[in-house]
C-alpha cells in the first residue's frame, strides 16, 4: 500500500498490484512472504505491466504463459475481491505479529 500515494485496500492500483503479486506468489500462502521463483523474477524484468490499467486482466494475460509454463498450480488470476481480502489478511497478520 505504500507503493501507491494513499493507497489503501479500495485503491485499484494497490488492488492490481496486490493481485499481481498473488499470481507471482508459489504457494499462495500470506503468512509466510512471497515466494517468487528465480526464473519468473528473470522473466519479470520484461514485463511492462500498467497498473493504472481500467482493464488489468488484459495487462495480467500477457503474463499468463511465463506463470503457466513456470508454475504448474497456476490455474487462473485472482479477482479483487480476493485480492482485497489477500492484502487485509497480510495487514491484519503483520500487526498482530508487531505487537508485544
């Protein structure tokens, strides 16, 4: 969220790169960080990607043969909402794990 000047959850740049990074991740798993393999991390030099994009499942489809060919779970991207509930769920376990 702070890639974005006031992002926040609702903010559909933070929204489409919080959805991108989902797709990046191998494990699909918020609590323990992204994990994202070297070779898409090489392959993702590449990729202009427009995050401001009204239709970012045009921006993410350019990138689904690198994810498909390098991920053998990948199956599909995440919408927002998913997205969104992804994001919370990381805010709400990187306080809970701040907290004395």
């Amino acid at each position: 969220m702070d890639l974005v000047e006031d992002g926040s959850t609702s903010s559909k740049q933070v929204l489409n790169i919080g959805r991108l990074f989902v797709s990046l991740n191998q494990d699909a798993e918020s609590c323990n960080g992204t994990d994202i393999s070297e070779d898409v991390q090489v392959r993702a030099e590449d990729w202009t990607l427009d995050i401001d994009s009204n239709d970012f499942d045009q921006e993410l489809e350019s990138i689904r043969p690198t994810l498909k060919e390098e991920y053998q779970s990948f199956s599909d991207f995440p919408g927002e909402t998913y997205a969104k509930g992804h994001l919370e769920e990381i805010v709400r376990y990187s306080y809970a794990t701040a907290m004395p």
